[in-house]
C-alpha cells in the first residue's frame, strides 16, 4: 500500500464477513480488507494493520460521490464492537449484499440460482430486533472491570449499553449486570492461571412473555455469583431466572461442551426456563439451548416451511437438528407426527416437555443425527416422510446425506445459516437427482453479514402415496 497516511483505493468485491475487498497491486497480491467499505466506490481509508500478505483498514470517507447505498452507521460503537459490518448500508443495499453472498455461493458450487425465490430478502424490524446477547466480561486497557461485547478482531471489550440491535429490555438488563458485576468487583476468570470467577454472561428474553433468563459463565464457582444473580434479579423486573454455567476450558467457547454428559448448568436464582412460542407452540428454553434469535423471522420461516409441505400432510415429519423441537412440533400439528434428532439432551429434555405441553405427538432421539438415522429409516421405512433439517453453519456433516437419502423422503427443506455449506450440500444432493426448488432469503440479524435461508427440494421421482404409517411410540399428554 502507498505510504500516504490515509491511502485512497476501491474495493472490487465483498467478504463473507461483510467487509469490502481491494487489491491495490493487483489482484491475488496484497488483499486490503476495508471495515466500512463498499465494493466500486473509491474511498479514502485509515490503516489499522499491515501485514506481509494482507492489511486491514477502515473507511474513513468516500471520495467523490458517496455509493448510492451508502448511510451514515447510526451507532457510535459502529467501528469499534464491529458486530454490524454491514450497518452503513441502507436496507435495500443490505438485501442486495445477501443476495450477491447466496448467488456467489450457489454459482461457485456450479448451481442454478434461478432457484433463488423472487421476492428478494424477507426482513422484519431492523432495530431492536435482537433477544439473545453474549458479553464478556474482562478488564480495560487502564484495569477497569468491564462488561461488554468483543471488538472486532481482538478479544478487547467494548461496553454496548446503547447497542440498537438489542430489545430495549435487555439494554437496560446489560446496564444492570454491568452495574453490579463491577459494583461488586466480580473478577474475570482468566483461563491461563485459573484466577477470577466470570467470563461470560449470556442473556436471552422471551417474545412472548417478555421474561429474561440470564446465564453466568465462570470459570469456577464462588458464593459471589449467588449474589450477585440476586441483584441481577431484583435489579430487572423481566428477569425470571439466572443460571450458572461452569466453564473452565481453554479457548474462546463460551458454553464447555453444551452436547456433553451433565452439560453444567445450575440454578442461581429462580427459574431454569423461559417460555417461548413459534407460531402457535408453546416452548419452553433452556439457558443452553439454540433458540432463534430474531423470533419475528423464526415465525415467518416455520410458517413458509409448514405451507411448502402443505401437499404432503399425509406424511411423517422427521426434523433434524431439532433443538426444542419448534420445527418438528409446527409440523407435527399439521401433519400428525414428527420424529427429531438433537444433540444435546438438554434440548431434547425440553423437545419432549414440549410435545406434552402443547398435546402433540412427537418423538425425540438425542445423538448425533448421522447415527440415528439408521434407526429412524426404520421407524419411517415406506411411508416417505418429510424431511427438514437445519444444520449449524458447517452444514451437514459425512453421512448425513446417505442417511437422509435412505429415508426415501417425499421433500426435503434445508434451513442454512451458511451460504457456503448450504451450496456445497445442494451440490451433492442436485448429483443425487434432486432438485432444489424454492431457495428463501431471510434477513435474520440486520446490519450483520449474516443471512438465513430456507430451500425446499423436490425428489428425483414424484413422491409414491403413503403405504404405511410410521412405527411410534405414543407420547403422552401430561
Ligand atoms: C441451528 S440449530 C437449530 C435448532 C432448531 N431447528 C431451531 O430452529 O431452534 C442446530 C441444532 O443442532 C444441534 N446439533 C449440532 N450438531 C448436531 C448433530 N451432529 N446432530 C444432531 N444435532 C446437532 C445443536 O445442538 C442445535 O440445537
């Protein structure tokens, strides 16, 4: 890069993350990753890295005219958290960056991207939308106990209690454990040496009660954190429970293990769940559970999955990744019966409580899904079941898709976070005959590079009548 303190260059292209891409010495030589930029339009930039191969930097202003998308970030931590890369665009450019991530992907893995829904990208509220935040607790460069979200690129700390992606309850509720964790010099748990106590706290607010359920993550147990979860409590009417999650494992994980035996969460202070609802199911949710975490767009897409099966009601559901159960128990009440498979035996506590409460019959198997899906093809074996699954952003892992293919499924919808696995995975079942139908886009997080899909896939040949029903065990209403 030239030596000029603030250098001028043009992005050409976007990365995944949300950032804009320059190559001043041409291209595949030295890559400039600009925070803030926007592929084609010229910007002068301030260097915050160089390296050999690569430098970062961020945008300072635009020269000559600004890009037709671009807007000024309406946050003040916009630089510095970096948590919404893609703030500075307006909403129709935003649309337009998740469109370029799925087409790029989709054309890469050498598919049609006529499959791509018309309608562009379905977004809801792009403020305030947020209800689950993850902080770290840590010190300041001057020793300050701080509670806050990790910079971009670093592990340094940025207090967020204005953060406008956040519901305005879990502001206040950041303001308040913030308040209390410094008020009472809880110290940070550092991993390397084993001193302090907190490392993270997550906190997660329910759409359809409005309560919080807040967990503290420490790195070992102290009778500090009984009281300060009492403070918490009294300190926030929507706060309904706060829960101790012990991690003392290295890296940067914050949950140790969530899958494993005894995944290590106890009760601080009053309740261990919270009550959410997709669509018309009630759910109940644990501290580690995966919930979505923009619940609006949760709804739109258990909605558009329950009418892409709506020909297929005759058939058995079988859900993988299934976490509480939402997507399986949706469709359970339309089509009957659902089977899920889940990971963690938390989540599949809860899936199973939330098939009493809601009345449905629903069965859940805890494992890994590639291993149970023998055991399924079994249970379904003739009876063409539909099939959805919604994978972590690494897609499905070996054996998944032989496993599905064995349960001779009538359709299949795949919910991806991960434009890239999602691609790949479509590659392999487009080799298999199948063809992927409808792809949705759903603006999940606005203002972040993340963006969710839902494509429904058709079989190779049309779905036969139901010969048989599924073998079930009942499950009864409590
Ligand atoms: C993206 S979440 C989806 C959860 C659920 N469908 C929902 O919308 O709430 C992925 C889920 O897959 C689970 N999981 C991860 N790896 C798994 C595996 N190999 N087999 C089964 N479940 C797995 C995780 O614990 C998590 O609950």
């Amino acid at each position: 890069m030239p030596g000029h303190p603030d250098p001028v260059l043009t992005p050409v292209e976007w990365s995944p993350k949300g950032e804009a891409i320059a190559w001043p010495e041409g291209p595949g030589r030295h890559k400039v990753v600009v925070f803030g930029g926007i592929p084609d339009e010229q910007a002068r930039v301030r260097v915050l890295h160089r390296g050999r191969h690569q430098s970062h930097v961020r945008f300072v202003e635009a020269v000559g005219r600004p890009h037709p998308n671009r807007r000024r970030a309406p946050c003040d931590r916009y630089f510095v958290c970096g948590g919404c890369p893609v703030m500075h665009l307006d909403p129709p450019g935003q649309e337009r960056f998740r469109l370029h991530l799925v087409r790029r992907e989709l054309a890469a893995a050498g598919l049609d991207e006529a499959a791509l829904a018309p309608g562009g990208v379905w977004t809801a509220e792009e403020w305030d939308y947020r209800h689950v935040v993850k902080l770290g607790v840590g010190r300041s460069e001057r020793g300050r106990l701080r509670v806050g979200a990790f910079a971009r690129n670093t592990r340094d700390l940025v207090a967020v209690p204005d953060c406008p992606v956040v519901t305005p309850a879990l502001r206040r509720a950041m303001k308040v454990v913030a308040h209390h964790v410094i008020d009472m010099d809880v110290f940070p748990y550092e991993p390397a040496t084993g001193r302090g106590v907190l490392r993270y706290v997550v906190m997660r607010q329910s759409r359809a009660t409005g309560h919080i359920l807040v967990t503290l993550v420490a790195g070992r147990s102290s009778r500090l954190l009984r009281a300060l979860a009492t403070r918490i409590q009294e300190g926030h009417e929507a706060v309904v429970g706060v829960q101790l999650h012990l991690n003392d494992t290295e890296g940067n994980a914050i949950f140790a293990a969530p899958d494993g035996e005894g995944a290590g969460f106890s009760r601080l202070a009053g309740q261990a769940t919270i009550e959410e609802r997709l669509l018309d199911v009630r759910l109940e949710v644990g501290a580690g559970d995966f919930f979505q975490a923009n619940p609006v767009v949760a709804d739109r897409m258990a909605a558009d999955l329950r009418e892409a099966f709506a020909d297929l009601r005759d058939r058995p559901v079988v859900d993988l990744y299934s976490g509480v159960g939402g997507f399986a128990l949706v469709l359970a009440k339309a089509h009957g019966f659902a089977i899920g498979i889940e990971r963690f035996p938390g989540a599949v506590e809860r899936a199973r409580a939330n098939a009493r409460l809601n009345h449905l019959d629903a069965e859940f198997l805890a494992g890994p899904s590639a291993e149970l899906l023998p055991r399924v093809a079994q249970r379904v074996k003739g009876s063409g079941p539909v099939v959805v699954v919604d994978p972590a952003r690494r897609g499905l892992e070996p054996g998944v898709i032989e496993g599905i293919l064995a349960l001779e499924p009538a359709a299949l919808a795949y919910v991806s976070c991960g434009p890239r696995s999602l691609a790949r995975d479509l590659a392999t079942f487009v080799e298999a005959g199948w063809k992927p139908r409808r792809i949705r886009a759903y603006d999940m997080f606005p203002n972040t590079a993340h963006v969710e899909m839902l494509t429904v896939l058709e079989p190779p040949t049309p779905p036969v009548p139901t010969r048989r029903r599924p073998r079930r065990r009942r499950v009864r209403p409590s």
